[in-house]
C-alpha cells in the first residue's frame, strides 16, 4: 500500500475491552458493506440496521433508545428541533381533504404551521377547548385524522385529561398526538394514557445547557414507525450525532436539574404570590390551580417553567421593570441551566378558550442558581412594578 492510500485507509483497531462510560460520537454518512451482496440487500436491514447516515448511527440510535424506554414507547426518532417532530409527527398522518383537531393552547409555531402548511396541503384545520371534552366531541368528526394535544399548555398552562380526550379520538379512528416538553417523559408518560406519538423539544430540559437545537417523537405502536421514517428519508432530515451526543450527556444530569428547578419554583411562586400587584400564577402543581387535581392524577412531577398574571392595568410596567434583574436572563426557550424570564403575549394565539386578563404572562424558568438569588431578584423585579 502506497503512502497516498496510507493516508485514505484507515487502519481498525481493537475495541473488545474498550467499555467508556461515555457514549462515542459516531459520524458518517457513507455506510461501507464487506460484499456486494451485503450491499444489494442493504434494504432489508430494516429499522435497526446501517445503510446510510442520514437513518442514523450507533450515537443517535443510543440517544433514541434512551428515549423510548422513559417513553414507554416502540421507536423514537431524531429531528433539529421540538418544532420539527412536531410537524414530522403531523404530516406523515394526514392529506388533503383530512382534518385535523389542535388545542387552543398550543405552542405557537405548531399552529402557525398548520394555519399556513397544512392548509395549503388542503388538510382542514380546526381548534377545541384543551379542557373542555365536549368541546372536542362536538367538533371531532369522521374525516378528523389526528388530534394534537400539549399538557400543560403552551404560557397558559392548561392541563388536558390525556385518558378522556384519547378515548374520544379512538372512538372516531383519530390518532393523538402530544407535545410533552414541559413535563419531559421524567415527569408525564403521555403514550401510557393512550396518546399515540409523543414529541419532545429536548432543546429544553433534557439537554439542558441553553446549547443544542434538538427533538424527539416516540410513537407507541411498531406500524406508525414506517410513515415517519419514510417521511424523514424523503425530506433528507437527519440530526448530527455530536448533537445527540451533547443531549446524552444532558440527560444524565436531568433529574437532578429538574428537581432543583422545581423546589426553587415553588419557592419563587410563594414570594410572587404575597404581593398584591400579581392577580395569580399559573402552575399546575399548586393546589388552586384549576388543572391540579389532573397533574395530580396524571404527572410525576412538575418543572422549574410556570407564569405570572398581573392585576389590570400593570402589565405595561412589566417589559421596562425587568432591566432591573440581575441574577435572571432575559431571553426565549426554557429548561437551562441558566433562570430565565420573557414577557409572553397570548390573546393572537387564541381562538376558542378566550383569555380574559391582560395580553401578559410573565413565563418564567427556574435554572440552577442559588434559590435565594432568585428570591432577591423577584423581589427587585416586583417592587421595581409596583414603585
């Protein structure tokens, strides 16, 4: 061999004995077979073989079966974004002349989306009340193929009865599909109460460093496995394994980070509930809140994300007031390491459940500091309003 293909051709070495407790970064995209009939049958690998990069290496597939085991799911799949296995788990599942039903309190940019992409694909796209389940039962009809859920929802915080709205898509040959990046499959196990796909922004908590665009979707029954699949080649949407590689090492450090978070929420939440310029907070895991009793039934845990509604009248001394924080980050997105806070308009993104208080809720993301940092912070932060 000349030094030219000394250079191109690289050597294997042993790696029996070689048991890291991290998980390699495998990168690729051309796949190489020992024999050209190994080749000729690359297609018949099926799911869990290697034919080619862009279906997944040995590090994205490690971070995918963390996935489905939490899930309680038969397969995950990778995409750039949440918002991306958002869609991903909308289009493979629905054409034209088909109807799709989506919460009120959905994640802007997944109505976005279907107000924009699926109605130009000729699919009819309809809101309902994410707690109201008659709601749902009268607008759901024979030509609805999916209805699509997010608990909490999105800045509002409504919690959806997942077992009741998953009995009444069934009945109508509907499949479900929830949004579960507030919660992560740690604290909610929506495919466990009858939800068909579940999405993940693992952007957020699961990777957890403010560093890494990410998301998942885990479906609950071997047959939906191929739709997806299918749909991700044809789009030629893959996900860097030195990505999956980033949320792997975020994940192991994720329940630590999430109880740390909540403690120091609910911590937060008792300060900003003795002030009489907060007319309430939203957060599903306080007793007055009015999805309580479900995150109670349903939900393991809760998160570090929950929002503040002011009195009348007060919410535009917020945006200038928030200059004054010092330990907080102004910024979008959630689930870091760092605390975050963003004012979060809602009256455009509602169309069915009218929201009735001023257009504001401070969104508010609890990270790793110190609690009583946090706590010295709000309080600044609230008598700077009320000065």
């Amino acid at each position: 061999m000349k030094d030219l293909t000394h250079c191109v051709v690289t050597p294997r070495v042993k790696t029996e004995g070689f048991a890291p407790l991290g998980v390699g970064v495998h990168r690729a995209s051309t796949i190489v077979f020992q024999t050209a009939e190994d080749y000729a049958d690359r297609g018949k690998l099926g799911p869990d073989g290697y034919s080619y990069g862009l279906y997944g290496t040995p590090t994205t597939r490690t971070l995918e079966a963390k996935l489905t085991a939490l899930e309680k799911g038969a397969r995950t799949f990778l995409t750039p974004s949440g918002q991306a296995a958002n869609a991903i788990a909308m289009l493979p599942f629905l054409k034209a002349g088909d109807r799709i039903l989506i919460a009120d309190s959905v994640y802007p940019p997944v109505r976005d989306f279907a107000n924009t992409e699926l109605v130009r694909f000729g699919v009819e796209v309809a809101y309902y009340d994410p707690v109201d389940p008659s709601d749902l039962e009268a607008r759901i009809n024979g030509n609805t193929k999916m209805v699509w859920c997010e608990s909490p929802g999105s800045t509002t915080m409504e919690v959806q009865d997942l077992p009741v709205i998953t009995d009444i898509a069934h009945r109508h040959g509907a499949l479900v599909g929830c949004d579960n990046t507030w919660a992560t499959p740690l604290n909610y196990k929506p495919l466990t109460l009858g939800a068909d796909i579940v999405t993940e922004g693992l952007t957020k908590y699961i990777a957890g460093h403010s560093d890494v665009l990410l998301g998942s979707l885990t479906v609950r029954d071997e047959q939906l496995t191929a739709p997806i699949r299918s749909t991700l080649g044809r789009m030629g949407i893959s996900v860097s394994p030195d990505d999956a590689s980033m949320v792997l090492r975020g994940f192991e450090t994720l329940g630590v980070r999430m109880g740390h978070a909540s403690l120091g929420a609910l911590q937060l939440i008792e300060r900003i509930q003795a002030t009489d310029i907060v007319e309430r907070v939203i957060h599903p895991a306080l007793p007055t809140d009015p999805g309580h009793f479900i995150w109670k039934r349903d939900f393991l845990g809760a998160s570090g994300v929950f929002g503040v509604v002011f009195k009348r009248g007060l919410s535009d001394r917020v945006l200038p007031c928030l200059n004054v924080l010092k330990t907080f980050a102004i910024g979008a997105s959630w689930g870091g390491t760092r605390s975050l806070i963003a004012p979060m308009p809602v009256k455009a993104y509602r169309t069915v459940r009218r929201w009735e208080a001023d257009d504001l809720v401070l969104r508010i993301s609890v990270g790793l500091e110190d609690h009583q940092d946090l706590v010295d912070d709000i309080e600044a932060l609230l008598a700077e309003i009320s000065r």
